[in-house]
C-alpha cells in the first residue's frame, strides 16, 4: 500500500478495498468513493468557510469546484503514489489503469471514505486539509471567475475583433496516458499561444492562458 497515505489505519482492510478497482471483482471502493466524495465537498467547504469569512456562497461554490474536481484529485492521488497500489482487473491493468485519471481520481475519494470510517470525521478532515493544504493556500479569491477561454472570447468580442482558433498541434503518449498539446491562434492582435493538458479541453484553456497573459503584457 501506498506508504505516503499519512494516517495509521486500524481496519487496513479497507484501505485494501479503497484501493480495489471494480474490473478487479465485487469487494471494490465504489461505496467508499461515493461516501468519500461527501466528505470531500464538506471538509473543503468548511476549509474555505474559514478562509474566507467574508466570501459569497456563490464564491465560495467557484472555489470548491476549482479545488475537487477529476483533475485535481488526480494530481492528489499522483502525490500519493496510489496508482502502484490499486487493485485491477487484467484489462484494465494491461491497458494502463493506473495511470488514468479518472480511475486515480475515484481512488482518492474512496480513501477519503475509508479514513472516515476507519477513525472518523476529524481524522478524515486532517487528512484531506493536509493534501490540500498547498491548494488551498494558493487560492486568489480575486482572481477572475471566468475560465480562461471565455475570458479571452469575451475580452475579443468586446473589441469586434474574430474570435480564437483552437488546433491540436501534438498528441503525445500511450491511449491511457495521452497528453494534448494545442494552439490558440489570434488574429487581431495577432499573437499565438500554446498549451498543454490531459484532454484537449485543459489543453485549449491552458492556450487561452497563455494568449491572455501575452496580451496583459501589451501596451
């Protein structure tokens, strides 16, 4: 088991369970996942509540959302190590189950469950506040609430000029692990940018980023 998981189960069967994917067989981490995702929302929402006394539900809701989503949990469950522990069925192990994000996402919240139940709330918050704990600190609550892409969509119309192509310009690693690299070409300013993420989605917001950066750096 992944040895960076911080917390000293009593019952390490179900860790053994939080672990188990369902191509493995019936004992697997779907019910912990599905507890696991309530504490998850409830333990980020009272961290955020305390972080910011004076916010509006309405960024408070924004806020969560950025921090528990597949992604992010993805990346927790990467810092863990938890993809040389998971429990997989043979084709999913041959097809790189391990490594998928959705699958690695999903195992982090049954963990989440399985500390929850194998000692309580307070142990479950301390450890999902202290895989957040960095995330939570580089919150900007005044940051923009738009998404990049609509941001520079929006700041384009505004200004009549034609609005951003996307290209994928490079799709990188295995079916299981792929990585999209993809343009954002302007024309008016004319600039080009590029990104890079898991899907093309992430990849075509992380292009608008950095076209928005390129054109906070303007005159």
């Amino acid at each position: 088991m992944s040895r960076a998981i911080q917390h000293p189960f009593s019952d390490r069967s179900l860790l053994a369970r939080a672990l188990t994917h369902r191509s493995y067989g019936a004992d697997n981490n779907e019910r912990l996942e599905f507890l696991g995702d309530s504490v998850l929302n409830c333990v980020v929402a009272q961290a955020l509540l305390d972080r910011f006394p004076r916010a509006a539900e309405g960024e408070l809701s924004r806020l969560r959302a950025n921090l528990v989503n597949q992604q992010a949990l993805f990346e927790v469950a990467l810092e863990l190590d938890l993809g040389t522990s998971l429990r997989l069925g043979e084709g999913e192990a041959r097809t790189g189950g391990h490594r998928r994000p959705s699958i690695l996402a999903d195992a982090f919240e049954a963990v989440v469950g399985a500390v929850f139940l194998d000692a309580g709330y307070d142990a479950a918050s301390a450890f999902v506040v202290a895989n957040f704990d960095s995330r939570l600190g580089a919150i900007d609550i005044h940051a923009p609430a738009k998404d990049p892409k609509t941001r520079l969509q929006e700041w384009l119309q505004a200004r009549r000029h034609p609005l951003p192509r996307y290209a994928v310009v490079e799709i990188s690693g295995e079916a299981h692990a792929q990585r999209f690299e993809v343009e954002c070409t302007i024309e008016a300013p004319a600039l080009r940018s590029r990104g890079s993420g898991t899907s093309r989605r992430t990849a075509e917001q992380s292009a608008a980023e950095a076209a928005w950066r390129q054109l906070a750096e303007r005159p």
